[in-house]
C-alpha cells in the first residue's frame, strides 16, 4: 500500500490553471487568500492550494506579512501555498503593490483557461510564470494537507523539469484551441504537485516530526501501510505491533512522538474518512458505510462518526461537504475504544 498515494485518491484533488503572465520590471502580484477566491473559481472544493510555476526568468515569492524573507525563484522553479494564504510575487524581493481584484478570479463561459495578461513595466527583463489552483477535500481527516507548511518551493529536478516542460507544451497548444488542453493543464498541475509533495518528503530532516516523516519511519511506514491497506480489519494495538514487528510499548510510544496521536486514534480518523466518501453514495447505507470500515454496529458506528466527524452520518450525507472551510470537524482527543 502506498500511504501517500492513498490519501491523495481520496481527498480528490482537483487542478486548475487560470493564469499565464508575461511581466516585465518592475512589477508585483498580489493574490487574495484561496478562502476568498473559492465561491468563484471551485465553489465545491472543501480547500484550494495556489501555487505558481517560473517558465522564463524569475521573481521573490512570499506570503503576505510573513515574518521570514522572500524566497527567489528561478525558471523551472515551483512554489506552492497549501494552506491557501494571500501571496505576492514580484521582481524585486519585498514589493508590495495592490491586491488583485477579485474580479479577476473566475471560470469562463465564452473561453478555455488560463487567461493570458501582460503585467508591470516596458523592461526586456521579462518573466513568464503561470498561476493555478487545487482542490481538495479537507474534512473529515486530510493528514497531508495539515503536515505542509504555509509556503514550500522546489527547483528544477528531472521529474518536475518534465512537467514544467510539458506545461509549456500545452499552454501552446492551448493557443492553438486544441481540444482538451485545459483538461491536461489541470492534470499536469496536480501532477506537479505530487512530485512537489515527494520532493519535500525527501529533504524532510531525520529528526522531524508529523505524517509526513512518519512515511519516512520504517516502523511508522509499516503501521500506516498496514492500516491504509486494511481499515476495517479489527486492529488492536497488539495486533498493530505484531504485524508491525514492534513491541506493544515501542509501537505506543514511536507512533505517538511522531504522528501526534495513538495509532488508534489514527485508524479510528482514516475510518470515518473513508467512511463519509462512501456516505456520499446515496445507494450506500449508514449500515453499509460501517461494515466496510469495521463497524458491525450501525449503532456504535454512529455515536464514533458524530464524535469524530462534528455531525451525525445523515447529516454529512446531506450537507457535510460544504461547511466553510477551517470548520473543526474533528475532535483533538479520540477515545482509545474506538
């Protein structure tokens, strides 16, 4: 089982290219916040991730009002926002200039994305970039989604230097009006964003912690494979250790220094993620949903929804997807039991 893999095919990660800029100096972008952004440009996304790709040139990036200094970016290079804060690009390191109107954000009826613009100065110092978004489901348990930081940006290596070409490849055919090019822009940007994650997994330090070291772990590794390949196995910690080959303690202790939580308290969140996906089938039962992630009790499945989820299953199944972004939907302590 592959953990990563796994959660990204089940948060339902949707892409969008919606800018291809020509700026030259000195010039600056600002962008609104994705919360703001998303009633106009993916309205059913429980959260947006921006990101911005470097074709030619190159440009500082940073969040708005961060604390730390400007990052510089080179062509080939991608920096992604996961948590969806306001950003601002520009060609010198800590421009400001206005925010982009929201005006600007939207899906065309008349036109194929992204939209072409021509920003700053009359300078032959020019940069190419493109701006996109992704959707994802953020409720009931998106572990990945929490473990990345508000701003990370990589350099050129052969698989991302693979999709900012075939990005270039495709904004030409979408000058062409070439069918379908929209659809590979979107793809290609959650294609980029995978390799970004793996990336950052890879320069994680030895000592860090969170879900995503904890793919790194060996020991960690092995219970998250166990856990993601069988969630409705009836695990017991002991049977999590032995399968694990960890003792009982070992596995208590490693699991909770470095994900946070027990790993029951893992099993029992990834269950009712799992769970609530399949709630949004309506020829799925409650009763149904709950045997597949272990429950033999419709009952019990119930009560450990609510408690975990914010809401009973009847209620996320008719309206649990579109609370507002950052709602809690997920209790910090979760009960051993369950």
């Amino acid at each position: 089982m592959d953990v990563l893999s796994d959660v990204l095919s089940t948060v339902r990660l949707t892409g969008a290219l919606f800018f291809d800029i020509d700026a030259g100096e000195p010039w600056v972008g600002e962008s609104p916040g994705t919360a703001e952004l998303a009633p106009a440009i993916m309205p059913d996304a429980g959260h947006i991730i921006a990101f911005h790709v470097v074709l030619r040139g190159g440009c500082w990036a940073n969040v708005v009002d961060a604390a730390g200094p400007p990052v510089w970016l080179n062509a080939g290079d991608v920096v992604v926002f996961p948590g969806g804060a306001p950003n601002v690009l520009s060609s010198s390191p800590g421009a400001r200039g206005p925010r982009n109107p929201l005006a600007m954000y939207y899906v065309p009826l008349d036109q194929h994305l992204p939209f072409e613009l021509i920003a700053g100065g009359d300078s032959p110092h020019r940069t190419r970039f493109v701006c996109g978004f992704l959707g994802c489901d953020v409720r009931p348990f998106n572990p990945l989604l929490s473990a990345l930081p508000p701003m990370l940006s990589i350099s050129p290596s052969p698989g991302v230097l693979a999709v900012t070409e075939l990005l270039t490849m495709a904004l030409a055919e979408g000058r062409g009006a070439r069918a379908g090019s929209e659809t590979v822009l979107a793809k290609l940007s959650e294609l980029m964003f995978v390799e970004v994650v793996r990336r950052y997994i890879e320069e994680i330090p030895a000592d860090a912690r969170g879900w995503l070291a904890g793919l790194k772990d060996p020991h960690i590794s092995a219970v998250l494979r166990l856990i993601h390949a069988r969630p409705a196995e009836p695990w017991t910690l002991d049977g999590l250790s032995r399968a694990a080959g960890m003792s009982r303690s070992v596995l208590a202790d490693r699991f909770a220094g470095q994900m946070g939580v027990s790993p029951m308290q893992y099993l029992a969140r990834w269950r009712m993620h799992l769970a609530a996906r399949r709630l949004e089938d309506p020829q799925v039962s409650i009763g149904q949903a709950a045997a597949e992630v272990g429950y033999e009790s419709e009952a019990a499945f119930s009560r450990a929804f609510k408690k975990l989820v914010g809401a009973p299953p009847g209620t996320w199944r008719r309206n649990g997807r579109h609370k507002p972004d950052g709602h809690n939907f997920l209790a910090e302590r979760v009960d051993e039991r369950l």
